[in-house]
C-alpha cells in the first residue's frame, strides 16, 4: 500500500466518520419522538414458531453480559419475514445484536476490544498521535452510539446482522467481519471488493424491503420507526420509538428521562484513552 492509498483511506475515514458525526446531531434535535409504550418480543422464538431457520450469536456484549435477542414487538414480524425470504435464497440470517440496555450499551464503548480499535485508528487518523479526547468522542459517536438517542438498540428498534449460506455455512462476504472497525466498514466503502459490495447491497435491499434503514457507517446495522429511521428516509409524523428501560418480568417499558446525556462523558473516555495506551504497551 503506498503513501496516496493511504493518504485516500485515511481522508475517507475521516469524512465519513464527520458526516456520521453530523448526522447525529441532526439525530440529536430530532424532536418528533412519542414513545408508544410497545413492549418487546422475542426472536428467536418467533423464528421457532415461523419455522423459519436464523442464527444467534454466542459471545457476550461486554464482560459477562449476555445478549439480548429481543426487539419491539411490531417489528419482529418484518424480521422473521426477512429470515423466510434469505432461507428461500439459501441464506440464513444471524442476528448479532438486538436490544440493549443503558448498562449493556454504556459498557460496550468500553470493551477494550472496540474502544482499542476506535482509539487506534484515531491515532492513525491523526497522523501516528494520540489525538485529543473530543476527537475519541466523537467517533464514539458514530461507531458505538454513546449517547442514548442516537443508540437505535437502546430504543429496540434495531438489530445487526451478519448472514450465511444454507449449504455449506460459509459466511456470505461483505469484505469484513461484525464488527469491523475501519475505513471499510461504512456501508458503501470504495475500498472493498465488487462482490462483497454487491453482497451489502442486497442484504441492504432485503432488510429496507420491509422497511429497515441502514446506518451509512455501519455495513451490519440496520433499524427503523426511530429518529434516525425518520430522519434517514424523511417519514413524516412522529418516530413512535425512543430509548426505553424494559422491564422483562413485565414486558414493560419507561422512556428515558435523560435520552440526551453521554453515557460516558468526557472525562470516561479520557481515562478509557489511557487504560488503551497502556494495554497496547504490554
């Protein structure tokens, strides 16, 4: 790879983590939200009830949180009716990620494995230098949703996918695993292949068929009836799902009384930063 590759990757990186920065903040003002009080089905056993074959993941979220694989209830049908249209195509869903709660999110920026990456291409951003917090901040933003109203999980309104074919359960390949983060990871990213773009592009096409929005900078997420479905497509009217605490036991749900405030503010990421630097010294 030579210097202008990665003078090109590294401007790409750049503008596409300020456009998603952007876009946050339109998110942020975003103040047609009346959250309707829907609970919360399952996945997984709406997909056993279906007959319709899906995959979950395994690993935990963060420390020895287990994932959620649950999302609002008037939004499993669309899911299940995606998984039935990828198994009469050979594929097989998997469901990464689905709801998670402000301790589930609020842990994930600090997983070492994502804020590491987060903070490592910072730094290569910046030119081989530990760039400032604000910087850090701000990709946190986009790539780890650090602030509840932009966290479509946090809302139950969205789920990540990867998926698989039927026949040999290989991985159908979008040029990078879950989780990927890097110049390739923005949906439309000029620097994969042909074919793994074509393959994000008609998983793109089958989750928005039922009207599931792709985050730009993300090629796994997808969500929809939230602020940012609303402010990604235009729909009119008010998004009917915001950030919620979800009771189980219950199945209900309480909006958040501060969706707006960082789940790690400033002063968490700067001490994040330096627990990164030293893990990367050892």
């Amino acid at each position: 790879m030579n210097s202008e590759d990665i003078s090109a990757r590294r401007s790409y990186w750049a503008e596409q983590m300020q456009a998603g920065y952007d876009l946050i903040q339109v998110i942020l003002a975003y103040d047609e939200v009346e959250e309707c009080g829907e609970g919360f089905a399952s996945i997984p056993e709406a997909a056993k009830d279906a007959g319709v074959e899906m995959l979950f993941s395994d690993s935990k979220i963060a420390g020895g949180l287990d994932r959620i694989f649950f999302i609002r209830e008037s939004l499993v049908g669309d899911v299940i009716d995606i998984g039935r249209e990828m198994n009469e195509r050979g594929w097989v869903l998997k469901i990464e990620d689905g709801f998670r709660s402000k301790s589930m999110q609020s842990e994930l920026v600090r997983k070492p494995e994502v804020f590491d990456s987060i903070l490592q291409k910072c730094i290569w951003e910046n030119g081989g230098e530990v760039p400032s917090t604000e910087l850090v901040f701000r990709r946190a933003l986009v790539m780890i949703a650090n602030i509840p109203k932009i966290g479509t999980h946090m809302s139950g309104s969205a789920i990540d996918v990867s998926v698989f074919r039927k026949k040999d359960g290989s991985e159908v390949w979008r040029g990078f695993p879950y989780l990927e983060v890097s110049e390739h990871t923005p949906m439309r990213s000029p620097f994969v292949d042909e074919e793994s773009l074509a393959n994000r592009l008609e998983i793109c096409g089958m989750m928005e068929s039922r009207g599931f929005v792709h985050f730009p900078f993300e090629f796994w997420h997808f969500n929809k009836d939230d602020a940012m479905g609303h402010v990604l497509t235009g729909k009119p009217g008010p998004a009917k799902f915001g950030p919620v605490h979800w009771d189980p036991e219950t199945n209900s749900v309480s909006p958040y009384g501060d969706p707006l405030s960082p789940l790690n503010p400033l002063p968490a990421i700067e001490k994040e930063i330096a627990a990164a630097i030293k893990r990367a010294a050892c």
